[in-house]
C-alpha cells in the first residue's frame, strides 16, 4: 500500500526515513549475496511458475520450492 509522503511526516520530520537512516549508520548496509546459503537454490519451478528459492528436503534427495511445496 503506497502512503503519501506528508502522512509519513510528523512534527519532527519524516520519521520512517530517519529511521531508514538511523539502522544505516547502526547496522551499515545491507548486504546481497548472488550465492544462497547451502541448502537452498534458486530456480524456477514447474508448478506455480515462480522464480524463487527451493530448500533442500531433510533426507537430503529433494528440493522444496518454499511458495507452493513442490518437490523438484
């Protein structure tokens, strides 16, 4: 849901952005990895047609696709 600037500005400024600014200077930038964590993939999967992150099953022999379950 998009909120107008003005709505997000109290009497102080605008707080979401300085708190934006606040975890920056905390915590510092984030980071992206291209790799995923062992364990997990990312592909394309055949039954919701979603790009997005498989997870390998306990046994070790299948992955997950985490938005619909499907194995691969």
């Amino acid at each position: 849901m998009a909120v107008r600037r003005n709505d997000l500005a109290g009497p102080e400024g605008d707080v979401l952005y300085r708190r934006y600014i606040e975890a920056l200077r905390r915590h510092g930038p984030p980071e992206e990895d291209d790799v995923p964590s062992p364990g997990r993939a990312i592909r394309s999967c055949s039954r919701c047609g979603r790009h997005t992150m498989f997870r390998l099953d306990p046994e070790g022999t299948w992955y997950e696709c985490t938005r619909c379950g499907q194995y691969a």
